[in-house]
C-alpha cells in the first residue's frame, strides 16, 4: 500500500533537506511536487522524481484562474497513479512554499488514500523573522492565487502549528531563544533534526539505500534485510490522524501552548470567565495584537454573549472571526451533533454559570511584558457594575466589531 508524507513549510532550504533526506532514507520513494510559481502563465508545473532525478514531468491548466485549487484536482490523481504502479512504498508531497498542510492532508484522505505524516521543514533562525513578517504573499510572489490575500507571518504559523512532526534545519545562525521560541509554539510537536548534524541512525548502503530482496524463486537467497530508517523517515510512515490535526486547530478545543518562560522566551495563558467589553477591547487592539509574536485563542464579547470567536494573530496584524455558538447557548437536543472532543473541550472550561463562555488566550514572544499584557487585558474586561447588569444590558453595548466580522 501506498504511504503519503506531507512534507511544507516556507523554509525552502530547510523543506528540501526534509525531501533528500526522505528519499535517501525510504526505499521505493518518490517526490511529487506541484510549482505554483507558473500560475502567472496560466498552468501549474508537477513532477515527479527519486533520488536518482527526474521520472516524468507535466502541466495541469489553473482551476478557476487558483494555482492551488489546480493542485487539489491535479495531486490525487497523481498518487493514484503512483499506487497503481505498486513499486512506489512512499509518495513524498512537497508543497510549494505557501501551501498550507492541512488542507492537501484533507484532500488526500477525502481521495482515499493514506496519509502517514505531515512534516513541516523549518529554520529556527528564521522563525522570529518571519513570524513578524506581515506582508502579503502577494507581494512576494507568493500568492496561490489571485483573491489570496494571506500574510507571510499568518500561513507560516498555520504550515507550523498543523504539523505534528517538525523537521528543524542545522542552523548556525540559530540561538538558545530562537530554539525556545519554536519549542513554545508548538510543544507537542516532535522534532527532529535535519542537516550534517542529524543522527541518523545507520546509514543508507552504498547501493543507495535498497533494501536486499532475493531473487524471485531463489530458496538459497538470503531472508530480506531491512533498511534502517532514520527519525525523520520513521515519523514520515508512524501514522496521520487528520479529523484530530482539524479539532486541534479548531478554535473551540484547540491545543494551545501552556505557560512557559525561558531563554528570554515567554507564553502567556490568559484565562478568564467574565466577558470584553466591546469598545475597549477595540481601542486596545493595536497594542494587544503588537505586545507579542503570536497569539491566538478564543474570546467572549458581551454584546455577542453566545458566539465563540477567534483570536488569531502573527506579524503584527490580527484575524478575528465568528467559530460558530459557545456549547453553553446550544439547546441539550443539539449536543449529541457536536464532536465529543468539542465537548470534552468544553467540560474543561466549564463554569456552573456560563458554562463553557471564557476567555482563553495565549501569547508567545520573546521579552514579552507579561505584567502589562495582563494589565491591559483586564482593562478591557466588563466591571463588576457592567458585569452585574446582565446579558440583556451587555447586547446593548456599542458592536464594534461589526467591521472586523464583516456583518
């Protein structure tokens, strides 16, 4: 059976060592890759290679003027193909740069096939860098297609924190914060070393890595070998759940970083039951979104006292939008269609008077001011007299957030 790795990430350098080394390592493996840098001229570049080169090479015509959207009706097909042929044991998708993870694992598991990692290749040197990054992919060239309007610093954090596997380049310009930096914002991940400094375990055989498989017939031949693999080829084959990847993410029972402080690196959980007030936390925006490289979560506005929202800010810019009712506004018969993990999600935060309604954010930045992040935070809360007033009066506040949700 065909196994598919993902394999992404905006560091290129860093996603194609991820590449060599999997080819190195996992016999019967190819690379599929999709050039998105094309669409310009109205098609998008696939090929497919080992590690001896090149296998074949093709173009696919944009869907709906969207290079990326070309590549979900292109890829499946393809690694049909490949699983057809039965000699391939593993099929390497390497994502163009901007390419987010989540959406290609979907694609491939709705198209019937197994996905057995999902890698995201990075530099620790540059993950500050471009975590504060707020220019449009556009601008750079970047862009999936011509309504993309994603930021360096947003896709990158999504590439990073969907990947449950992170290979992490043998950076020299790298330091003990910038290591602590991604170890804070993502620390379930696994990570694995990538470079000259990687131990690999035993490594590959002079005949390029294959495996030693007697001939057809031969009772003398001896019993087959196995090929080490090294880390990152046994995370690439040890398995992909990716409805879990999705509740991760989701907002409501996403799994957020806990508090740390090292190496200059600090995550602030900030956890509270009462809700914002819609005006201040508006004014106060700008210097919340700002006070660190990364924050994300979910909030509670009084004047939208039964709508979960979502926090999710990098580079300086900051994307707030509706994620649907909190479970505490829902009627009991509407419970048994929500996820049980959503539910188990819920019961943590539950409170005997507003059930699951809370503020649940974290922030993540080296020399972060903790104490005046915390400061302006409960500034923007209701007060005891507004709070005491009730819902009734909380949906009477000003909407200031009808621009950023779009109502």
């Amino acid at each position: 059976m065909l196994s598919v790795v993902i394999v992404g990430g905006l560091h290129a350098d860093a996603r194609k060592a991820a590449v060599e080394r999997l080819l190195a390592d996992v016999p019967g493996s190819v690379v599929l890759h999709h050039d998105l840098a094309t669409a310009a001229a109205g098609t998008v570049v696939r090929t497919v290679r080992d590690a001896s080169g090149l296998l074949s090479a093709g173009e696919t015509p944009l869907v709906n003027d969207c290079a990326c959207c070309a590549l979900r009706e292109d890829l499946v097909p393809e690694l049909r193909r490949l699983a057809d042929d039965g000699t391939t044991r593993l099929a390497v998708v390497e994502l163009w740069d901007s390419v987010e993870p989540k959406a290609m694992a979907e694609v491939v598991t709705a198209g019937g096939l197994t996905v057995t990692g999902v890698i995201t290749a990075v530099d620790p040197a540059l993950v500050l860098p471009y975590l504060g990054n707020g220019d449009d992919l556009a601008e750079r060239g970047l862009a999936a297609a011509a309504t993309d309007q994603r930021t360096i610093a947003d896709t990158f954090a999504r590439q990073l924190e969907y990947a449950p596997v992170l290979a992490v380049a043998d950076s020299e310009e790298a330091d003990d914060e910038d290591r602590e930096l991604l170890t804070q914002l993502h620390p379930t991940a696994r990570q694995v070393p990538i470079g000259p400094g990687d131990p690999a375990g035993a490594a590959p055989s002079a005949a390029g890595g294959a495996l030693e498989v007697p001939a057809p017939g031969s009772p003398a031949a001896p019993a087959p070998v196995p090929h080490p693999l090294s880390p990152l080829a046994r995370a690439a084959l040890a398995g992909f759940d990716v409805e879990a990847a999705a509740a991760a993410q989701h907002p409501a029972c996403a799994l957020l970083p806990a508090e740390a402080d090292a190496h200059g690196v600090s995550t602030l959980v900030w956890h509270r039951d009462r809700p914002f007030h819609p005006e201040r936390l508006y004014e106060a925006l700008e210097d919340i979104t700002c006070a660190a490289a990364r924050s994300r979560g979910r909030f509670w506005l009084a004047d939208r006292p039964d709508t979960l929202l979502h926090w999710d800010a990098a580079g300086g810019a900051l994307c707030v939008e509706s994620a649907g009712p909190w479970l505490a506004s829902l009627p009991d018969a509407a419970w048994d269609m929500v996820p049980p993990v959503r539910r188990a999600a819920a019961a943590l935060d539950w409170h005997p008077e507003h059930g699951d309604c809370c503020q649940h954010l974290v922030f993540t930045s080296p020399a972060l001011d903790r104490d005046g992040l915390e400061r302006l935070l409960e500034s923007c809360l209701l007060t005891d007299a507004e709070y005491a007033a009730g819902r009734s009066a909380w949906k009477q506040l000003p909407p200031a957030f009808d621009t950023l949700l779009e109502v």
